[in-house]
C-alpha cells in the first residue's frame, strides 16, 4: 500500500491544523466500507479537516480520486 492522497498541502490556512485524520483501506474492491470512507473524505474536506487516504495502488478507492 503505497497510494497516499491529500486534498491540499498540509500547510495551507484553509484547514483546521489542530485535526488530520488517517483512513486506512486495504481492499482492492469498491464496497460499502469503501464508500463510507470516500464519502468521510469529501465531507471532511468540506468542514475544513485535512485528512489523507492510504489504500493500495490500483484499488477502486484510488480509483476515484485519480479521475
């Protein structure tokens, strides 16, 4: 697992610097844990929380976000 995505570079103001959040995916699969994470992500990201996806390269999860 080798795929890391962030929204915005750590540093930058429009995020809350006193939260990052870590989600953790293995699965290769798009499934509804998967989902749930995908859908955490965006609404973190909308409420200002930097948060990071680590999943494998090539899953369906890293598959959404390299469109």
């Amino acid at each position: 697992m080798k795929t890391r995505f962030k929204a915005h570079h750590p540093d930058s103001k429009d995020y809350d610097q006193r939260f990052r959040v870590l989600h953790v995916s293995t699965p290769l699969t798009w499934r509804g844990g998967e989902r749930q994470v995908h859908a955490l992500f965006l609404q973190l990201h909308r409420e200002g929380i930097m948060n990071y996806i680590l999943c494998p390269k090539g899953s369906a999860l890293a598959g959404k976000f390299n469109r």
